[in-house]
C-alpha cells in the first residue's frame, strides 16, 4: 500500500506567503532606489548653486574697488543671490594701510515647494586711499 503522505507540490498557503513576502521585499527596494534618486537631484542642485554662488565670489574678488553695499540678483535658471559687502573690525584695521571687508553670499532657489539656500562668506583687504 501506498501512504497518502506522499506530496510534491506546493500548497495554496505557502504560495500566498512567498508572494506577500516578495511584494514586501520589491518595495523596500523600490523606496530605496527613488531615495537615492532623489538625493542625486538635491546634491545636483546644491552643486550647480555653490557653482554660481563661486563665479559671482570671484568676480567681486577681482573687482578693484570695494564698497559697503547688500543687493540681490537673479540669474537666467531661478537662482537668487543675495549679496552683502560690510566693512568689518574697523577699531582693529583703523592703524593700518588696510581696510577689511566681509563679503557674504546667500544663493536660494526653488525645489517643490521648499526654499533651499547656500552661503559662501569671505574677506577681502583694500588698501586705504
């Protein structure tokens, strides 16, 4: 006699665990791929403002003439720099040649509906006239 024992398949329950169980595994994947994806376009962002923020920097670095002014300019792909030139530590510079300006960035843009924003800051000797 033969024993009713005697099973090779797979049962309709074993069937539905594995499948819940790779559904759950595939999205956990997914969400860290589109994680990923997304921190690739902030950090692209992020790049091309320190880009710009840098350029505008070294333009008013090479200019020769240094007054105490704050503006704002915005560039053709929806940057806003804000720009901020104060004379600083005038009680330490009064004895000498120099004077010493502190030169502030603050590039903001735009991503969904959050502000985001990035800030060089630097100084700059002039010579007194």
């Amino acid at each position: 006699m033969k024993s009713a024992d005697n099973n090779k398949g797979f049962t309709l329950l074993e069937i539905l665990v594995a499948t819940a169980l790779l559904g759950i595994a595939i999205t956990v994947v997914l969400q860290l791929f589109s994680a990923n994806i997304k921190a690739i376009g902030d950090s692209s962002d992020y790049v091309k403002a320190a880009t710009w923020t840098e350029m505008k920097m070294r333009e008013l670095l090479a200019s020769g003439n240094m007054e105490e002014k704050s503006y704002r300019e915005t560039t053709n792909n929806g940057y806003t720099i804000d720009i901020s030139i104060t004379e600083t530590l005038k009680e330490r510079t009064e004895n000498l040649d120099v004077r010493l300006f502190e030169i502030v960035l603050t590039t903001h843009w735009l991503k969904g509906i959050k502000e985001k924003s990035f800030t060089l800051r630097t100084l700059k000797t002039v010579r007194k006239e």
